[in-house]
C-alpha cells in the first residue's frame, strides 16, 4: 500500500467570508518525486491573507484554486526523498506546498533552510514572503529619510511588523495601526513602535484620524497600506506633500465579495483620495513581492543575522494540525491571530 | 500723472463655475522698477485650468489669489524700463504678471524670450509651463517604452498635444481622448495621433470603456491624466500591469466647490481603483512642474529647435483684450477653447 498524506482542498468558492464548507479535507497517495524533484514532509504551513483571493476566480495576478484543487501555501519541512544532489533526507526545505503534509518539488524551487541558524519557522514570516515584503515596500517604495514619519497598518502582522522595525533602524517616527489594545501593546513593547493606534477604538475614519494626526505632528510621510478601509481613509488626508503609499494588499476589503467591491467608507470617495494624490503629489504603488525576488538574497543576507541576534523581533501564532487550518485561515482573516500565522503539521 | 495700466482682480471666490461677478477690471499706476527689476508690457498672457484652483481658498499647492488680488496667470511682453543688465528695453521677457497689462518682476524670476527663433506666443504653451509639463510627466514619470499604449486626456490641450507628440515620437501607440469631434479631428490630423475618442458622444464611462479597449487592443501602459470623472472612470480598469499614470490636473472637478468635491461618477468608487492599483501594481503619481523646472533647459535644449522647425506642432486660440479674459477663462474651463488658451493684450 502506497503511503498516504493529508491535504485541504478548495471544496467551494466563498461568498463574502469563507465559511468551513469551503474546504475539503482529504486523503492521497504521496507523491513520488522524479527527475531532480524533491519529496519533503510539511512540519509547519503558512497562512496569509493573498490566500483568499485565490478562492475568488476574479482575474488577478495569479490564477485561481482551482475547485477541488489543493489550498495553495508556503511551507517548510524536512526533505525524505531526494533525486537531487542539492538535497539530500534530512535536510529542511521551504517551498510552496499547498495545505498538504507532504509535498513534490522541484530541487530549483526549493530554498534550503538551515535549523541552526534560525527557527525553520522563520522562513514562513519574518525571513520569508512577509518579512521580505515588509523590507522591500519599505526601503525600495517608500523610499524612508530618518526623520520623517511611517505609518504602518497591521502593524503586528508579518509585514507589519517588519516594516515598523526597519523604519525604527532608519531613523523615523513609526505609528502603527491594529485591531486590538493587545496587538497595539505588542507593537510597541515588542516591536518597538513609537505609538500604536486601535483601529477599532475609532467609530469613524474622521475620529481615527483625529487620533493619529496627534501621534504624527508632523504629518505622515509613507503610509505602508495592506488593510484598506477606514485606516485609509483616516490616513490619507493627514499624508504630507511627496507622500509615499506602497499597497502589497487590502485585507479589509478580501472577504467583500472579492477586493474590490462593497466597501463602506464614504470617507474616501475618489474624487477626494485623487485630490490628495494630486496636490500633494503622492506617488502611490501597487506591488507584489513575487516580482521581485531578484532582491531576495540581499534581504536574507542583511536581515536574518538581525533575526538571530533578536535585533529584529518576530510573533508567531501557532495552529496545531492540518485539519485546523481552515479554522485558523478564517479567524485570521477577522484580525483572531497575533502575529504570523502559523500551522504546525508535526 | 503716472501712466495707468488695467489689471483684473478677484473680486469674489466662485461658487462652482466662476461667473461674470467673481472678477473685476481695475485701472492702477504702472509699477516702477526698482533695483534689480524690470518694467514690462504684456503682449499675450495665459489662462491655464490650473488659475480655478486658486480662486478658492482651500488648502492646496500653492496659496489661494486673495480677495481683490490680480488674477494670477504668466504671461510675455516687451520690457519697457529695466534697472538690471540681463534686460534692456525692446527685450521679450516672460514672467507671471498675472491678468494685467503690465507688470514689475526681479529679472532673475523673468525668462528672456527671443521672437527671431519662435513667436514669443509660445513661450506660454507649447515651449512654456504646459508644454513642460507634458514633456516632463510623460518621460520621467510615464517612464515610456516603445511599443507601449499611451492614452491622453485633453489631447488637444496644450499639455495632452505635447505628450502625445512625445509619445509618438517615441514609438507609442498614442490614443486621444477630448470633448468634441472637432478636437479629435485636430488631436489625428494635426497631433498624429493614432487615434481619439470624443468623451462627449459616450454616455457613461463603460460605454466610453467600450469604445477605447477597442482602439487599445493591448491594454494601457500610461494614463496621462489631467480631467478625471468618466476618462478616468473608462481608462482604469483598461490599465495593463505595471501602468503608469501621471497626474498633473483634474479639470473636469476644478468647478465641483473646489477639486475634491462632488464628482458623480460611480465607475471609480475607491474600492475599484485601489483594487487596480494594487492587482495590477500600478504607479499612480501627482506632480507640480513647479517642483521641476531644473529640468526646464534640458526641455528647452530639447523642444525649441523641434517647435522652430514644425516637426513638434501646437495650436492656440487667441482671445482678444484684457476685458475678455474672464470670458475665454469661464469657455476654457467648459472646453470651449481649441489649444492653447491665450489672450492677446496689445
């Protein structure tokens, strides 16, 4: 009998908020690696929110889950199989598995990861996509000056909380925005913000920016977006002239029936949001960190010995088991965890 | 008795559409020159879009004209009296002596303008501020390739025909968008433009949508925005990835109570464009020429000697007399005008 494993399949595209019926758990053979390819038991799984849009089949910039298609994820375990000589069994690999425990690669996919060095965890967040995220928005599109004033949404997240740490490292005021009076303390304690606002103290966008115009004097020079809504338009009009806006994501709006439609806040009515841009000439700019994975490396070789040594700090909030992603997967989704989400599969 | 000239003050700020009312025609002392300053007589001055936007007090780039002020507006004549070296009398000179007939500046803030090499007309259009900024947004911010597809609002404008003539010349598809059939003729015929729309023959922006996907078979690389409403409605979610739109202006708001005010629009509620700056990672960016004109000779350097010999074309619509300038300002913020909007004053 062939050996088995476990995966979450996409059983049904959500409307509005995934509910349970939308995932399938299932069971299949493990697969057999061939030519150069890698076989690696998952130990822990990513969860990020981009994932709930590839459940909508809205055109974007990847395909969608297919119905009945595995869950996509980033995911690190250790290898058990190899028909490669950069692997060998034993060895820790990250790659994109899906929600699965076990996973086929090929060997040019897969990035190494070394246990001693760091937790292998770390190449899920703070040293992986969101952490690089976090980085590269920051230093490449916000373009930061020390002095200036970064206001960072999500501020506990993955990204976030990257993005707050390195603004610290150059030199800026940085505020951040959360969901919670305890993700605000942890922003602060933790990862060091000057200042952290929750979002949810705020009934209004116009009393949330009241609220930050007093912990940002001097204006707001890089707003560093992945929510949307009401932060947003509590931010914009408080941006100074030559304002930065890098956008890797809008949290808020994913669950609207796709990003994109049905999002309340009349605060920002486009007319107002292009008058901003426009006389106070911000340059605002959609990315996605898989185009520029060419700076991987240099994120990697500046940040992960700051990750070692403790200089940058990382949260993890830890699921246990693959039948419990999809419960994980949604409370995220509502802002439930604090800091990245994680499964633990073994 | 001193010699009298004729200025037009603001004489109330417009509610909506600027009306007869808001200005007044007004006699005053010609100025003397002091140190360093030169007396001249204006020939032909400007009416830009931009000048409705500082009839209102609302915060924005640049200060609001006060009450009673001049008129703001740059404008060319002949310098009749100098106290500095760089200028004699019978010299062009352009400066910003606003709606008036005369006018006193530092010669270190006039730009000497030399009727031998082009009309000195141009020196408020397509070699001046318009041209400049058309030049300038499109090659540094639009950041064009050919092959690209370039839309342009207000084609026929003094800025959208020198970005479409740029853009042209750098091996763009250039498509026009302008009000009226007229315009179009002159946007293809005179501009070389591959093709232009008339926005005013297209309902809504979906039909107008309609209308450019077909002349943009391969999706929009740059937006040169300075309307906004239904262009901007039909041209967003036309952009390919990684666009590009630069933003100078938005007429088509100017009158709403002030730019931000009132736009009725639906195709762009908020959610839809920061969905397409962000799934399609596109770089959205206000700009004031006046924060560049470093860059100023190098489009001289560039542009002039194009102008001189007809291979950059341009078209002005010449009002008559100081008195009709509230006149052709009020058309040219309805699209009255056909190019360049000047009034000629001697």
């Amino acid at each position: 009998m062939t050996d088995q494993m476990r995966r979450i399949a996409l059983a049904s595209r959500p409307s509005g908020a995934p509910v349970p019926e939308n995932f399938r758990l299932e069971t299949a053979d493990v697969p057999v690696p061939g030519d150069n390819e890698v076989l690696v038991r998952v130990h822990y799984m990513s969860l990020d929110p981009y994932m709930r849009g590839r459940m909508d089949d809205a055109k974007s910039y990847a395909a969608p889950v297919p119905i009945g298609g595995t869950m996509e994820a980033g995911a690190v375990g250790e290898v058990i199989a190899s028909n490669s000589p950069a692997f060998k069994p034993g060895d820790f690999a990250f790659g994109m598995f899906g929600w699965a425990t076990h996973g086929v690669a090929k060997a040019n996919l897969l990035r190494k990861v070394d246990p001693a060095q760091v937790p292998v965890t770390t190449s899920l967040g703070v040293l992986g996509m969101p952490g690089f995220t976090g980085w590269y928005g920051l230093t490449d599109i916000g373009k930061p000056k020390a002095g200036e004033t970064l206001v960072v949404a999500a501020a506990t997240g993955p990204v976030g909380s990257m993005v707050g740490q390195v603004g610290k490292a150059l030199g800026l005021r940085v505020v951040g925005v959360a969901g919670g009076a305890d993700k605000c303390k942890l922003a602060v304690e933790t990862f060091g913000f000057d200042a952290c606002l929750d979002h949810r103290a705020y009934g209004t966008a116009g009393e949330l920016r009241t609220a930050l115009a007093a912990e940002c004097p001097k204006g707001i020079d890089i707003y560093f977006e992945n929510v949307g809504g009401k932060v947003l338009g509590a931010v914009i009009p408080l941006m100074n002239p030559h304002g930065r806006i890098p956008i890797c994501g809008m949290i808020s709006w994913y669950n609207a029936g796709g990003l994109g439609a049905g999002a309340s806040d009349q605060d920002i009515t486009a007319p107002g949001l292009w008058r901003n841009i426009l006389v106070k000439f911000l340059s605002v700019q959609g990315f996605i960190i898989s185009n520029h994975f060419n700076r991987f490396p240099e994120f990697i070789a500046q940040m992960a010995p700051k990750v070692a040594s403790g200089e940058i700090a990382y949260v993890e909030d830890i699921a246990e088991g693959l039948e419990n992603a999809p419960a994980a997967f949604m409370a995220m989704l509502k802002g439930g965890n604090m800091g990245k989400q994680i499964v633990k599969l073994i």
